[in-house]
C-alpha cells in the first residue's frame, strides 16, 4: 500500500539522490571521463548532452524513477534505520550499477573500462547513501 510517507519520502529520496549524483559528477566524474575517454574528443562530444541541451522532462523522469526505487527497496526490505539503509542500499547499488555500467561497456563503445570502474564505484556510493537516507525516513515514524 502507497502511504503518505511512502510519497514523501520516495520524493525527498529522489532529491537527495539527484544532488549527491550532481556533486559526485562535478567533482569526480566529470574529470575521469575526461582523463579516460572511450574515443576522440568528437565523438566523446557526440555522446552527451552539454548541459544547456538537457532534456529537462526525461531528467525529472529519471530523477524520480530512481528516489521511488530506492524508496521501494526499502520499504521492502524493511531497512528502517540509517545503517540497515547502508546495508541494503550498498546490495542494491553494487548489483544494480554493475549491471548498468558493466552492461553498457561490454555492448558500446561509449565509455572507457576506467571510466565505468569509477562510475560503477561512485554510482553505488550514492545509491547505498540514498538508501540509508530513505530508510532512516520510512523508519521514523511508526508503520501505519
């Protein structure tokens, strides 16, 4: 059953979640990929949006999809406090982005093998953070 909190929390999740993917772009990725190109600069130029070119609607899509996800994943698993959130979200994020990043190196050329080890490492770092968040406030009011 959809809750109120669920609502809440799944939105406030999402949030969280896009800024620490934000920041970790800005002060990580954003240099790596740089630093490890898959190909010549205009064809890494071809691969993604520069940031006046975003597609706003399909980025509130995705930032949404996400914090309601991993919202889910804890409402499922019960994960009601900061740390069981870390220890959940850290399974989720690990299995989830290994799939994502490891997927997209072995079927494209869009990204280097060092690039998608450091994606892989940053992405399931903000999931697990975002998880513990969203358990920490599915946890902090009593189940309805």
């Amino acid at each position: 059953m959809i809750t109120k909190r669920f609502l809440f929390t799944g939105v406030v999740t999402s949030l969280v979640n896009l800024l620490l993917h934000a920041l970790t772009y800005a002060f990580v990725l954003k240099d790596v990929y740089a630093a490890f190109p898959a190909g010549s600069k205009e064809f890494t130029e071809q691969l993604a949006r520069r940031p006046g070119d975003l597609v706003i609607w399909a980025m509130v899509v995705t930032t949404f999809t996400m914090g309601f996800f991993i919202t889910l994943i804890m409402k499922w698993s019960w994960a009601r406090t900061f740390t069981t959130g870390l220890k959940y979200g850290a399974a989720a994020g690990l299995l989830f982005w290994g799939s994502v990043n490891f997927g997209l190196y072995a079927s494209s050329n869009h990204f280097s093998l060092e690039s998608v080890v450091i994606d892989f490492v940053c992405s399931s770092a903000v999931m697990t953070v975002s998880a513990a968040f969203a358990a920490w406030m599915l946890g902090r009011v009593k189940e309805e």
